[in-house]
C-alpha cells in the first residue's frame, strides 16, 4: 500500500467510475452507484480523488456549483486510507476550487452520527447551520441530517494556517 504522503490529486474520470462505486459500497449505508457519479461528471458537477502510486482512487468528492453557491454531494475515503488525512486535502482543493470559480460558501449535509465527519468538516471551517429531522431512511430506521456551510474566506484562511500556504498549486476540480 501507498503512504499517503505519496498520493496526489486529480480529477474523477470515467475508468475511476467501477471502484469508486465498490469503495462507495464499502464506506456508505446508501452509497452512490457507478450510474450516480456517471450523471453528476457527466453534468459537470467537479469532482476530484486522492490517488495512490498506480492511480487508483482511495478519496474522492464531487460538488456542485451554481453561482455563489455549492453543495458538497458526495465524499468518501478507502476504509484502509481513513484517519490519514486525505480527506482533509481533498476537502481543502474543493473549497479553494469553488472560490477560484466565483463560488463564496459550500454547504453540505451529514449523518447526525457520523461524528468523525463533523469533525473533519468543523477542522476546515464548516459551522453548522440547522438540521432535517428525519432525513435519512437506511436499514429501517431515520436519522436527522446536520446542515453545515462553509464561507470560501474561512477556508482560504484555514488552509493557509493549517496546511502550509501554496500546498494546493493546482485545481484538480475545475478541470472536471
């Protein structure tokens, strides 16, 4: 396995499509299909992985943009890549992305029990925004959505403290 320090990023392409459906599968209780991220790339939704030594995905975000505005639809790591931090440069590239594109807030939603990723998105600036009761239907049960959004300035700023000015030298989304 790749150390994570030798991954780098670039944009989703079509081939990516069967794994990121598999790893999806793996890490998501209503995952997106190959035909999901087919129809988001396919309608120009921006979206970038995290890629190892032989170029395949082990991160991956797609947003959309209209106007000012974005909305994260959809992230995920590899299980044997979580916690190391790709997440957080994936995360970091999207945002100075969106505001490279005119963008000035992304928002998102998240599993009210999925603490790590309220987590990771509050460390790049996300402040929760309200809440969907009920959103979410899995397994037989419902769980509230947490709305979270993020300022383009508050990201820009974070990125600089947090992850070393100049670290994102490219924009792996914009080239979707």
């Amino acid at each position: 396995m790749a150390t994570d320090e030798s991954m780098r990023l670039r944009p989703i392409r079509e081939d990516d499509l069967p794994r990121l459906a598999r790893l999806e599968a793996e890490v998501e209780a209503t995952p997106w299909t190959i035909g999901n991220f087919k129809d988001a790339l396919s309608s120009g939704y921006p979206g970038a992985a995290a890629v190892d030594e032989a170029d395949e995905p082990t991160a991956w975000a797609v947003f959309m943009q209209t106007l000012d505005e974005a909305e994260l639809l959809i992230c995920g790591t590899a299980p044997e890549h979580q916690r190391r931090g790709l997440m957080t440069k994936l995360l970091a590239s999207a945002l100075l992305d969106m505001k490279r594109m005119g963008g000035r807030v992304m928002h998102l939603e998240v599993r009210a029990s999925n603490e790590p990723a309220i987590a990771l998105y509050e460390k790049l600036g996300f402040r929760v925004t309200g809440r969907r009761p009920n959103y979410y239907y899995y397994s037989g049960r419902h769980e509230d959505a947490v709305l979270m959004q993020c300022a383009a300035t508050d990201a820009l700023a974070l990125q600089w403290m947090k992850l070393g000015g100049g670290l994102f030298i490219f924009t792996p989304f914009a080239a979707c």
